[in-house]
C-alpha cells in the first residue's frame, strides 16, 4: 500500500485560548508550574500539550491505515523510563498511560518521532541529526514488529545508557526516598513541603484520598495502606494541575518502614478525540489506564490498581525509589548512546505492541508482522513527524509570548 502524506489540519481557535480550554478546572497553583516548565522549550511545551497534537490529528487520515494495537497515546522520548516491577525486578519500558487506547499502530510512532525531532532542537543538534535518530527508531520498531518475538530489557538484557540507568537505580532504596521527601516532626513523619515534589492538601483533599486509599485497599492491606498524611503532588508535565496526590502510609511500620503512594486522577484519553475504532466499555478511565498498562508493560509498578469514586476515577500505584528516565539532553549526543536509547525504545514499543496483540480488539500479531514488512509507512511516519515538529515550534513560541505577556497569570486570577 502507498501512503500518501497529508499535513497537519487547519484548527480554529488560538494557541493559548485551546491550552487554555484543555487545562480548564486545574489547580491553578500547579498550572502555573505546569506552563513555566512548557515555556522553556518546544520540547517542553509538546510534552505538555498531548491534545493539541490528537486535535491536529484530522488530517492525518492516511497514517490510520494500519492495524489496530493497544496504544500509549503520549508516547515520547521522556515517557519512557526505568522502575521496579511488581516481582521486583528493575525493568526500563513504556511508563505512561494516561492517554491510552485503542488506535492504528502507526500513532504511537509518529508522536515519538516528533518528540524526536523537537528534542534534538533543544539540545542544539543538527537537524539531520534529529532525522536520523527518527530513522532509527522506526527502522528498529519495524524490524520488531516483523521479528514477531516479545522480549523485555531489565539489567541482565540492557546495554549502554539503558543498562546503566538500570544499574544507578538498583543501589536506590525505600528509606532513602522516604527521607528525601519527607520530614520528621517529634518521631512523626510527614510529608515535606517543598514546592518541588509536593504543595499543602487542604481538608476536603485529605477526606478524599482517605476515602479513595480505603475503597481500593483490600482486607489484608489495611495495616498497610493506612494514611498518616497527604500532599498535592508536582510531577511530569501535561497531567500537572489534574487531581494528583503523595500519600504516606504505615506500610510496615513508622517512622521507617512507611511507603509513599501515588494517586492521580484519571481522565479520557486526548487521543480518542480522533479515533474512529470502537473502544471497549470500561467501567472507568482508570480502569482504562490500569488496563492497558498491564498489557503493555512485561512487568507493572507494585499496587498499581484502579479506583473509582462517583464520576470520578483514580489510579493508585507505589512511588518507588527504583523509578527514572532518561533525560535528553542529559545523554551524550556524540557517543553512541543517545543511538542505543532510541533503538532500545523502538523494540519496547514494538514489544508492547505485540504483548497486547490480539486482546480485546486489537489485530494479531500476524497482522502487525505483514504490516511492518511495507517500508512506505515508515516514510509517512518521518514525514508528518517532520511536517508537525515545526507546526509544534512555532506554537511553542506563540504561546511563550501570550505566556510572557501575561496571558494565562491573568486568566488564573493573578
């Protein structure tokens, strides 16, 4: 099949007045983290703004003609990371799922070869450098995909930066997070209010989480689970501002041996605004998120479960010491390894693919075999990715100035 490449859609609306409409009803405080963080760089401001790039989607038609697979829906260069799996084994795979579905196998590809692509511009690469690290990616996805196997990369299996990512994290320990992000106060924990990793919860967010801790804790996990306080949470950047909580928890005794939970609130998928598959019926956007991530992972973060309150669903999962990813402009660009990293995302991606294959709606394996083997998909791919990156940067820049303008200050009362 021939894949003739369209260009992103026309949209109506202005760049920030459309951030603005996606980000309505956020806690201000963390929205104003949230867009300082996007101001500084089109990298930046592309993670934090999944919908834009779904809402572009429309005329894109001609990349959905591919087989159905379970999809991240916000998979980019920095949604992969490494973590500690529920058999406790260190694993460095796909890490997000917010904004997962049900979608052509292609979406996936093309979001992350632009994030690419936008990347290599903040750390000042060459364009064609950027292109060739695209390149990389697809070809290792495709060669995959046509491959048919599933494998998994923990430190036995991972080289390079990968392998040594793995190797930084496995020296971590629960203690050592417990007391970084936490205080002591007359031999009681609490959580430390930082500014950087959490902000003060007020009452009706306390009774929430209580609620939500205890809805989704099961009999012999009550000691466990208990909750001895809870903050707002500060992390990643397109959820910031979203209902996202730390909880500390007796786990197995305090001061020392207590745990930190994540909660975030989950919400539909920014992908499934251009989606013409059927989705499943879920009983919930958690249940969705939960779903898709332990289908697509070789292994899941420890606790990690779905819970649903009125209209209103939860994801709850661990927050681990044995938990990163890989930055970047942090990797050396001169040495082979920031090559590796990319060729090690584009097998994980192709492995969660096939992992999930065949599961409630999704093709066969088989059919994401003879798919890969036509090459003129991967050349759509680069070439949209290419077309949308510069669209991305020249938003990034129309919102840095309504940003630095006041744009949004105003907007959130300031």
């Amino acid at each position: 099949m021939v894949h003739r490449t369209q260009r992103p859609a026309a949209r109506s609306g202005s760049v920030p007045e459309r951030i603005l409409a996606a980000n309505a009803g956020r806690d201000p405080e963390r929205l104003r983290i949230k867009y300082k963080a996007m101001a500084r760089s089109a990298f930046a401001f592309f993670r934090g703004t999944c919908h834009l790039f779904w809402e572009d989607w429309r005329g894109a038609r001609t990349l959905d003609r591919a087989p159905l697979a379970w999809a991240c829906g916000d998979l980019h260069f920095e949604n992969f990371g490494a973590f500690n799996g529920d058999n406790r084994l260190d694993y460095f795979d796909l890490n997000d799922f917010d904004e997962a579905a049900l979608a052509p196998c292609t979406r996936d590809p093309v979001r992350c070869v632009t994030s690419l692509l936008l990347a290599a511009g903040e750390a000042k690469l060459p364009t064609r450098d950027g292109r060739a690290l695209g390149r990389e990616f697809l070809e290792t996805y495709a060669a995959a995909l046509r491959d048919g196997r599933v494998r998994w990369l923990e430190r036995d299996t991972a080289t390079g930066v990968v392998g040594r990512l793995l190797e930084q994290i496995e020296h971590r320990t629960r203690l050592e997070l417990l007391e970084s992000r936490t205080v002591l106060r007359r031999g009681r924990r609490r959580i430390a209010l930082d500014g950087k990793h959490a902000l003060a919860a007020g009452r009706k967010d306390r009774v929430r989480v209580r609620r939500l801790i205890r809805a989704a804790t099961r009999p012999d996990e009550r000691e466990f689970l208990r909750v001895r306080d809870v903050a707002r949470r500060i992390a990643g950047t397109g959820s910031l501002g979203i209902e996202r909580w730390v909880v500390l928890v007796d786990g197995r005794g305090a001061p020392r041996r207590q745990y930190l939970i994540d909660v975030k609130a989950a919400l539909p998928s920014a992908m499934g605004v251009v989606l013409a598959a059927p989705q499943p019926a879920w009983s919930s956007d958690a249940e969705r998120v939960v779903w898709v991530q332990t289908h697509m992972q070789a292994a899941s973060p420890a606790l990690l479960r779905a819970v649903k309150a009125g209209m209103r669903s939860y994801v709850l999962k661990e927050l681990q010491p044995r938990e990163d990813r890989l930055v970047f402009n942090q990797i050396d660009q001169a040495s082979p390894s920031l090559a590796g990293a990319v060729r090690a995302m584009g097998m994980l991606l192709a492995w969660a693919q096939l992992r999930a294959s065949g599961r409630r709606g999704a093709a066969s394996a088989d059919a994401l075999v003879e798919f890969a083997a036509n090459a003129s998909w991967r050349r759509a791919v680069a070439e949209y990715a290419a077309s949308y990156a510069t669209r991305a940067d020249a938003d990034h820049r129309t919102f840095r100035e309504a940003w630095k303008d006041g744009f949004f200050d105003r907007q959130l009362g300031k």
